[in-house]
C-alpha cells in the first residue's frame, strides 16, 4: 500500500493482543483477523497529530467515496483514551493508563520485521508486552448503516522487548533452575574441636626378676639344693 496522508507510522509503541502470524477472531460470526492494539504514549505528541491528521483526511474521503458527500454527525473513530472506559463501559487496562489506545487489522498477513528490517521468523519474538513501530491506514467505512474510520494494519518493526502482558513469563521464571545443574553445595559451620588431651605418661614397670631353676626341674625349689653333677647349690 502506497504512503499517503491516511497513513501513519508511530514512533515507539507498545503491543498488546498481538495476532500477527495467524488470523484470530474472538467471535465465530466474524471473519478472522490479522491485529495488534497499539500502546502509545500521550507524551508522544508528534504521533498523535500525525493519526489526528490521518482521521481527518480519511473522513474527507469518506464524504466523497462512502458518505454520499454528506459529513455523518457522529463518526465513530477507533483511537481511544486509555484513561477512560472501552466502548462497552468496562475500564480499559492498567498497561493501557497514560496512552492512546487503537487495534489495527488486516485480513491480509502483515509485514513483522526486527530493527534491522529483516522479517521475524520466531513468531514468539513478538508479545504483548513489546515495544515496536506500526504502520497503519486510516480508512472511512459505511457498514450496515454504521459510518466510521477503521484503520487497517500493514507493517509491524520491532524495537525492543518488554514486560510481557497477559500472563506471558520467561523461561526462567517458568522453569527456574536448568535440569543438570550441579546445586550449589550448602556449607555448615562449626566451632573448632579442642585438641585431644596427651595421655600422661607413665615409665613402664622393670618386670620382677624371675627366680631361676634348674632346667631338668619343673618346680621351684624351696630348699636350697645341691646338684652333684654339677657341685651348684640351688636356692640356698
């Protein structure tokens, strides 16, 4: 689609709700979707203006091509106060506080790229939760007596990742630890032991002399005794 005053491209946005690779639709009678709500800061001044001007030259059109050149009194429009309540009634989200809030879509796939412009290919590098660049068309429609400005989706850059929304975790917060790792060893302290006290020592005992008898006798002698044979008094 050729750049022209309905287009706009933001600067930095958030994503939320994001059904870029794969048509979605939360109601069985509608037609399946490529989409994405985009986040954008109310301090980004330049953007709005940009999608202010883009509404603005999309509801020309309209009274030309779709309004029998006739400006309705209520154009719907599909950029919301992120601070007041959806068009149901129910509070916005708190991710969407302090931004301008719109969901683009496409029933074509749109263009994913990363920074450096070449296409993603992990679908799951891109969340609710990231910051990117979109580019969109601004568009008037006349549907089953409703008049508005639709904005149609066409290109998505990502630019950087953020705190998943909706519940999304990382892989480490999912799975924690990674199977194998060794566990870190727990350590416990403890007073140091006291050495052992040296028994005392004692000098050994002279063991008692042993009386001596004579060989060829197996009792002590209690007499003193004479040995012929060898003229030896014994115990005397």
């Amino acid at each position: 689609m050729a750049i022209t005053e309905t287009t706009v491209t933001t600067d930095r946005a958030r994503l939320s709700f994001t059904h870029l690779f794969e048509p979605y639709t939360n109601d069985p009678k509608q037609e399946a979707k490529y989409s994405v709500t985009v986040l954008v800061p109310k301090s980004d001044i330049a953007t709005k203006q940009r999608i202010d001007a883009a509404i603005t030259a999309a509801k020309q059109k309209g009274v030309a091509e779709k309004w029998n050149g006739v400006m309705p009194p209520v154009v719907a429009t599909a950029v919301h106060d992120g601070d007041g309540v959806r068009p149901n009634g129910e509070p916005f989200g708190e991710e969407c506080r302090g931004h301008w809030v719109f969901t683009a879509s496409s029933k074509q796939p749109p263009q994913v790229v990363d920074i450096n412009l070449n296409p993603i290919i992990n679908q799951t590098d891109v969340y609710s939760g990231c910051y990117a660049r979109v580019c969109v068309n601004f568009f008037a429609y006349n549907s089953n007596g409703k008049r508005g400005v639709g904005i149609g989706l066409n290109a998505v850059q990502k630019l950087e990742d953020g705190e998943p929304l909706g519940g999304r975790v990382s892989a480490a917060e999912a799975f924690g630890t990674p199977m194998g790792a060794a566990p870190q060893p727990q350590y416990q302290t403890f007073a140091p032991q006291q050495p052992a006290p040296v028994p005392q020592q004692y000098a050994p005992q002279a063991a008692p002399a042993q009386q001596q008898y004579p060989p060829q006798y197996n009792q002590p002698v209690q007499q003193p005794y004479f040995d012929p044979l060898t003229g030896v008094t014994y115990g005397g």
